[in-house]
C-alpha cells in the first residue's frame, strides 16, 4: 500500500457530515467475506477529490496514466486502481490510505469547510 511522501492539508479534507453513510456498492469486485461497515473521519464524499490533490500536491506519485476528463464523463472509474469497475470514491483501500494519512498526521482536517459566502481570493 502505497505512503504520503509529506504532509497536506486542503479544502477537500473535511469532517464527515454527521449522517455520513458509506456510498452505496454499485459492482465491481465482490469480497467473499462480508464487507464490514468502516468509520472514517473524513467525508467520504471528496475522495476522488482528495486523490487529485494528492497527486498536485506530490504527496502520492501518480499509480498510472490517468483517462481524460472526457473520457471518464457518467463513468465509474477508480483512479486508485486504473479499475471502471469501482468510483475512486468508493474505492476502500484509497479510504484506508487517507485515514491512515489522518492517523498519522500527514493529513490535516480542515475544520470548517468552505461556504459560499467565504471569500476564497481575497
């Protein structure tokens, strides 16, 4: 599994909504054993936003050449593991490196995600 070369912190990084439920399982691979419901502490809603991040920010090296944007457009696509049969968002053990990243502490919640009103270019 792979590490973060440094610490990050960004906007993507927030905690989980209180109601946060895991995203529905919508095909791909299909364990044997029964999948255990995990708590993370950050909203699972962003990791495909945070794999991105990641990778602008040099803290993972890119796994493979990446689709185009156009390409993935209505498509699931883990980004993870070069994989359409999973969303990088659903993608658990991507999941399992950011929570690990937080336990660590090379990864930093933000604690107040950002608002409409925030200015985010003063």
């Amino acid at each position: 599994m792979a590490k973060l070369k440094h610490p990050i912190s960004c906007k993507a990084l927030t905690k989980p909504p209180k109601d946060q439920k895991p995203p529905l399982f919508t095909g791909g691979f299909v364990p044997n054993k029964p999948v255990q419901n995990k708590v993370y502490s950050f909203d699972l809603t962003k990791v495909d936003a945070l794999f991105d991040v990641m990778i602008l920010q040099k803290a993972i090296e890119k796994p493979h050449k990446l689709p185009k944007p156009a390409e993935l457009k209505g498509k699931q696509y883990s980004k993870w593991y070069n994989s359409w049969n999973h969303s990088t968002n659903n993608c658990v053990v991507f999941r399992d490196v950011i929570q690990d990243g937080i336990t660590a502490g090379k990864l930093k919640l933000v604690e107040k995600p950002p608002t409409m009103t925030t200015n985010h270019f003063p």
